[in-house]
C-alpha cells in the first residue's frame, strides 16, 4: 500500500507522465470476439498503448497511458463482474512503455498446453511478498520446511534477474515446464516450493500443475516479481526484471534499466555488453556477431 501511495505521489509531481499497467485473471471469458472491439474501442479513444489478450481462461493486459486515462480505463473493465475484482500492478515512466494497442484473441493467457490446469476452479495457495521476505529472511517457511524458489520463466529473462539461489531449469519455452518439473519431482522432498514469474500468471500455471502431480507443499508468488519490488523491493533478488515493452527491464524500483535487446537477434544485451566491439546499435551483439 505504502508503494502505491508513493507511485501516485510522484506521478502528481509530475516526474513521470505515464502509468503502466500489468493485470491478468482467470475466469471463464465465452465472448471474446464480442468484447475485443469494446475493448480496442475505449483503448483507442484514451489514447492507451499496449497488448491485451483475451482467451477463454481470462485476460491479460500490459498498457500504457496518463493515469486518469489508465482509471478510467479501469473503472470500465471492473463494470463487468467478472473483473470486478481485477487486480493491477503498476510502474512509471517518462513516455509510453508501449509503441501500439492490439486486442488479440488468443487460445490460451499463457501458453502451456494443460488444459486440465483451470485456476478459477481453485487457485493453487498464494504467497504475499512481505509473507515471502520473511521465509527468505529466516530460510525456512512459517512450519519450519526449508523454502526452494522455482524460477518459471524462460532462460533469457532469468539471465537479466531472479532470486537468489533459485532453481532454473533453462527452459526455452514455458511449455517445457510441466515435463521438467514433473521429472525433479523428488528434488523437492519436504521442501517449501515458492514458483514466480514477472506478473503472476506462468507461476500460478505453475503452481496448479505441480499439485496436480503431486507436489504437496508449493505456492506461487502472489504478483509476481513486480508485486515483489513494488511491496518490498529487492531484497533476496539480484539484478533485474525483464519486462516485454521498450524499457526491456525494470530494477527493484521499477525504474526502466539501461539493458536492451539486440535489434537482430532479439538477445537481453547488458549495459557492459553494449560496451563490447560487437554490439553495434540496431545490427548486432555478442550473441549474433559471427552470424
């Protein structure tokens, strides 16, 4: 609470001009190809920018804009009961995060090739960051277990940040996920397992499939690692976030980072590797330069 106070304070300072946004839920959403010009409509008309994606499950959204346009928007989408109860995570920045606005129609909010996975029929248990600062403080959670953190997302977007001493398994792809995890299985034996993602979506996935399986003791990290920095910032986390919008990551203050992507082959370049003789601006980096 005390961090959203502080991004509407510096956002009525005047530091920065736009509010961006990343919410999702999962409810069963059968008219999809009614709402999407609805939605594109009242996007368009406040001037938002960013991707929305509309499936079955639920919804997912990163938008940009001013923020009486991003509440206004708000206040629309939770008129619809279903979302009444939509949850948002936000940071700043000085111009839109965003370059365009599509409403897509899509199978799935993430993919993963589960379709017995439907978290409206009951979510996997939750962890609050502060609840998860204090595990991670004391090694173990409120039962005494020891707590292992599962990185759910693919290998690039760990390589620019994640939770110490995290389990990564290198995935390409997140649907890679279900037959690793099944496979570790006995890795976690009387162990705490808290699964994160950069918003909160993947890890719930995540979280629902490993108790399928069999897994007793996991949860998933309530918001993910933007809710995380948002509510506690980076304690417990080295480096930063990856995020899939210009500003490429965000730090633990939710400040855009001077990390990028290579224009070519779309690999996470550092500040030091920008340094490199083979970056060179919208052709190359370290990773395609012998291409």
């Amino acid at each position: 609470m005390q961090a959203n106070t502080a991004l509407q304070a510096e956002a009525h300072a005047g530091a920065a001009q736009h509010v961006n946004i990343a919410a999702y839920k999962f409810v069963t959403f059968d008219d999809t190809e009614a709402m999407r010009p609805q939605y594109q409509d009242i996007c368009n008309r406040l001037g938002l920018k960013g991707t929305i994606l509309l499936t079955p499950e639920g919804i997912n959204m990163f938008l940009s804009g001013p923020r009486g346009n991003i509440d206004e928007f708000l206040a629309w989408v939770r008129g619809d009961a279903r979302f009444a109860d939509l949850e948002v995570k936000e940071s700043l920045s000085s111009e839109q995060s965003h370059k365009r606005m599509l409403v897509k129609i899509k199978k799935e909010i993430i993919t993963m090739r589960m379709p017995l996975i439907k978290p409206e029929e009951g979510r996997a248990p939750n962890v609050a960051a502060h609840t998860l600062k204090r595990w991670l403080d004391a090694g173990v959670d409120d039962e005494g277990r020891p707590v292992v953190m599962v990185d759910t997302r693919n290998d690039f977007e760990v390589d620019v940040g994640t939770f110490d001493h995290t389990v990564d398994y290198r995935i390409k792809k997140f649907t890679e996920f279900p037959e690793v995890i099944a496979a570790h299985k006995d890795d976690f034996e009387g162990k705490t397992v808290v699964t994160f993602c950069t918003g909160g979506i993947r890890c719930e996935k995540a979280a629902i499939h490993m108790q399928n399986i069999g897994y007793d003791h996991v949860y998933q990290l309530e918001g993910g690692i933007l809710k995380y920095f948002e509510e506690v910032g980076g304690d417990h986390y080295t480096g930063d976030c990856f995020v899939f919008d210009y500003r490429t990551a965000l730090n633990p203050k939710l400040e855009p980072t001077e990390t990028v992507q290579c224009f070519n082959c779309r690999a996470v370049v550092t500040p030091r590797q920008q340094l490199a003789p083979e970056y060179v601006f919208e052709k190359s980096c370290p990773a395609c330069y012998s291409e």
